[in-house]
C-alpha cells in the first residue's frame, strides 16, 4: 500500500513540475504574469525534479540560468538515489 500511495504521488507531482514548467514558458513569451522560481524550485524539492528537469529540457525554459541548469539534475539524482535505497533496503 505505501509504495503505490509513493507511486501515486511522484507520478502526480512530477506530472505537475512538467506542466507548471510548460505554463511558465507560455506566460514569458505572451507577457503575461509569471510563476516564481520559488514555486518552481517547491515542486523540485517536493519530488518533482524529474519532471522538472524533462519540462526544462522540453520547453526550452530555464536553461540559461545556472541555478537550474545544474540545481535540478542534482536534485533529480538525489531523489532517485533516496527513492532507490528506500525501495532495495
């Protein structure tokens, strides 16, 4: 039960870093009122670097800035490697 309830959650929360990413490009080229970085970091740091990162890569938004670049794929490998030894332990 606490794996899938873990499942659900990622998937969830990984789902909505990859559109929260794709709706923050789409504000910046129409001008429009932007979501923070500190909401973007949030779902990073709640589970969501992975679909952080992949919405990065996808959308094209975020890349230049280092913080990003390179915060979220540590981030990502961090919560892979916990997710894993939580799992195999």
């Amino acid at each position: 039960m606490g794996i899938t309830l873990l499942t659900i959650y990622l998937v969830a929360i990984n789902v909505a870093a990859y559109n929260i990413m794709g709706s923050d490009k789409k504000k910046a080229r129409n001008h429009e009122y932007r979501i923070s970085e500190q909401t973007l970091w949030l779902f990073a740091f709640l589970g969501g670097a992975t679909g952080g990162y992949i919405g990065m890569k996808h959308f094209h938004h975020k890349t230049k800035h280092t913080s990003f670049k390179i915060g979220f794929p540590i981030l990502m490998i961090v919560q892979v490697g916990i997710l894993a030894y939580w799992i195999f332990s």
